[in-house]
C-alpha cells in the first residue's frame, strides 16, 4: 500500500486544475468568463502569451503559440498541409516547394482553420483592437533570437492573423443559456471597465474635441507650481490622452472601413456602364486637382477638357488610382463579404495593406480559396455550421456592443451598414 503511494506520480498542475473542475462543477466557459475578469489580468498574461502573438504576427510564426495564425513551420514540413506535396500554389501547378510551400493558399487555409478553432476572449480582442496597451513580449536571452523573417514572411504572418481573428470570431461572456442579446450588453460594459469609462466613451459636441481640451488642460497643468503634484497631473493626462487617441483610432477604422466598402459597390456598379466610368475618372481626377480650372465643369466637357488639358496627368492617375484605391478596396469589401464584420475593427485590415506592393504574393490565391472553402466546418464547434456562420450572432451583438459604448450615432450606423452588406457569414448562421 505504502509502495503504491510511494510510485504514484506527483499531480501536474493541468490535472489539477481537471480534477477540481470536476470538483466544483465548472464548465470550461465558466473558467473562462472568471478569467476574463478585469481583476484576473495578470494571471492571464501568465497563463498566455497568445495576445502579444494575435497582435504581433512575426512573434506568433515563430513560437507557434495557439490561437494565433503560427505554425508555418509546422505546417509546411508535412505532406498533409499541402506542404512537400507542392500543392496549393497560386496557379495550381504543384510547383511550390519548401519555404515558398508554407506560403501556398493550401497550407495557410489549413493553418489559419486550425488556429481559429478558439473564439477571442473579450481582454485578447481589446488587445488587438489596440484599445488597450499590447503585452510585452516574454524576454529572452542573447543566444535564443529567432529565425530573421523575409518581408514576404512577416506580410504571410501578418495577414493570416488577421484571418484567424477574423475567422475566430468572439467567446460569449454570457452564459449559454441566455438570449444572445445580453451579449451586447455585457461587450458594452466590458469595454467601460477595461478602459475604465462611462458610455458613451466617445463624444460627437464641440465640448469633446480633443486637441482643445488638451491644449486647455495642459495650460492648467503646466502653471502648477508643485512639481509632485504636476508629475502625477501630467501623468494622469498622458494616459487618459492614451486611451481617447485609442478609441478614436477605432472608431475611426470602422468608419474608413465602411465608407471604402460603400464606395467601391458604388464603384462597381458605375463601373459596368462603358460611357459613365471615364467621367467617374473625370470627377475624381477634378477633386483632386479643383485648382486647375475645372472646379465647374461637368460630365463629358469636364472629360473632354481633362483630356485636352492633362491628358497625361489624367492617365497616370486612373493607374494610380486603380493599384492605390480601386484595387484594394475591393480587397476589403470581398473580405468583409466572407467573414462579416469583424473585419470592420481589425486594426490589419487596412486599403493600404491590401495594395500589390504591401500584401503577399499569396494573397490573391488564399482569396479564391476562401470563396471556395474559408468558411467549412474546420474550425467549427459543431461540424454541421461554418465557423463564421456558427459564432456570427455571439461575434455582431459583441461587436454591436463595442461600438454602443464608443457612441450611440456610431451604433446606429454600424448596424444599418451591416443591414444593407449582409456578408456570407450572416447566411451560413443556420447552416
């Protein structure tokens, strides 16, 4: 008997957090929610780095931490990811091999389905959403530096992590059990608490300009004549300009986000007319250049005298404008249309990351496959729902929430775009 105990192996800490669960009658989610308490924060950092990696892809391809878009390693070492068999390349030629493998569209869909099989949790999400300081990364020593990563590495790392989050959508904070829109009111008042403010957290009156009240304030401080007491004023100041800089950031990337996803519909569908698209041209073109003569001109004579005029100013611009503008906006919409809106937030997902000269040379390839298959059952909780279909509701009343509390005029623009774009995301709910 005394032997026995004596052989038994000592109890790891994974099993002994499985055991009293079991004990205590915890499910996983209620784990999860006494986790995302803003009083647990440190010990959230100690159990994960996965939010430094989620908001710093060159980290996560290199520790290959969940919930992130690594792996890369991982994945193109194995036949199975499409890797040493060369398929999934751009043309489909089966010519990829070794490093340029790891970056074909089959193995980063493979990848990036993985590592989304864990929705975000509301603290990792704010970390993204660069709502919140990021996580310092975990120190290392001199000799343990990582693998240096080529521009077209860091460009691969960088956009499968933004479709991981994307893809992952958000965990509930409420319990399953309840209405799906309690959520909106718990995102709301988790977003309050982690920056530590009253909705609306962000306000349109001429009172809440900024730069003004900084300017005012900072003239009150300055003419404090205690030097402690104007420390801690100042100090107080710098962080509280710190989160209003952050949250205007992200209410103004949803904005930009939107209105680029407005535009290139309209785009598109000027676009199909033959005659219309040259005096579209024509009107951009005058608002940039309203200078030069043509501030009153309209339609075909505002072309004409364009081409007459700066004939080769003007083709240069519709070139520019197509790689610049264009282009990479019907990026954004077409990625909006597949994973629904959290693409809106994602601080990644930007026109000027999406132009030629900034994605990665996978991309278009990765896209295709995503119209094809980004939203198969993969990564989902049940295997008969699309992962972005199944957590579509739980991730639009989170974000609905986010953005009630940044301002109630914002919210009620977030929900008519959302209403008018209905994504497949939003289709495939009840696949």
């Amino acid at each position: 008997m005394a032997n026995n105990t004596h052989n038994t192996s000592p109890t790891t800490p994974g099993t002994a957090i499985q055991q009293l669960m079991e004990q205590k009658g915890w499910s996983p989610h209620t784990l999860q929610s006494s986790l995302e308490q803003p009083k647990h924060m440190g010990l959230r950092q100690i159990l994960s780095t996965q939010t430094h990696e989620l908001r710093n892809p060159a980290v996560a391809g290199t520790t290959g931490g969940p919930g992130s878009a690594s792996g890369a390693g991982r994945a193109g070492k194995t036949g199975r990811a499409g890797g040493s068999q060369g398929v999934g390349d751009d043309n489909g030629t089966g010519k990829g091999k070794n490093k340029e493998d790891k970056h074909s569209p089959t193995t980063r869909l493979q990848r990036i389905h993985e590592a989304s099989k864990i929705a975000l949790g509301a603290h990792m999400f704010f970390h993204c959403l660069g709502v919140v300081p990021p996580t310092a990364p975990p120190k290392t020593h001199a000799n343990e530096k990582g693998p240096r990563l080529s521009r077209e590495d860091e460009r691969v790392l960088r956009e499968d992590a933004m479709f991981t989050r994307v893809m992952a959508g958000l965990q509930r904070l409420r319990p399953v059990t309840e209405p799906v829109q309690t959520e909106q009111i718990a995102w709301r008042r988790e977003i309050c608490a982690v920056v530590g403010g009253n909705a609306p957290l962000l306000s349109l009156s001429n009172e809440g300009d900024l730069l003004r009240d900084a300017l005012a304030k900072y003239s009150r401080v300055m003419k404090l004549h205690d030097v402690e007491k104007r420390c801690g004023k100042l100090n107080q100041m710098y962080i509280s300009l710190a989160k209003e800089q952050n949250l205007r950031n992200l209410a103004v990337r949803l904005l930009q986000n939107m209105s680029a996803i407005d535009f290139i519909c309209d785009w598109n569908k000027h676009h199909g007319t033959r005659d219309a698209t040259p005096i579209l041209y024509a009107v951009l073109f005058q608002n940039q250049f309203v200078g030069d003569g043509l501030g009153s001109l309209k339609g075909q004579q505002l072309l004409d005298t364009i081409l007459r005029n700066h004939g080769d100013t003007f083709r240069s611009f519709k070139k520019s404008f197509r790689r610049g503008t264009t282009t990479p906006m019907g990026k954004v919409s077409r990625i909006y249309h597949i994973f629904g809106p959290a693409v809106l937030f994602d601080p990644d997902m930007t026109v000027a990351l999406l132009t030629e000269t900034m994605h990665s040379k996978t991309l278009p390839g990765l896209l295709n496959r995503f119209d094809l298959e980004g939203g198969l059952a993969a990564a989902s909780e049940n295997p008969s729902k699309s992962t972005v279909g199944h957590r579509y509701q739980t991730t639009f009343r989170a974000l609905g929430g986010v953005t009630l509390a940044l301002n109630e005029e914002l919210f009620d623009v977030f929900i008519d775009f959302v209403k008018r774009h209905p994504s497949r995301a939003k289709q495939n709910e009840n696949l």
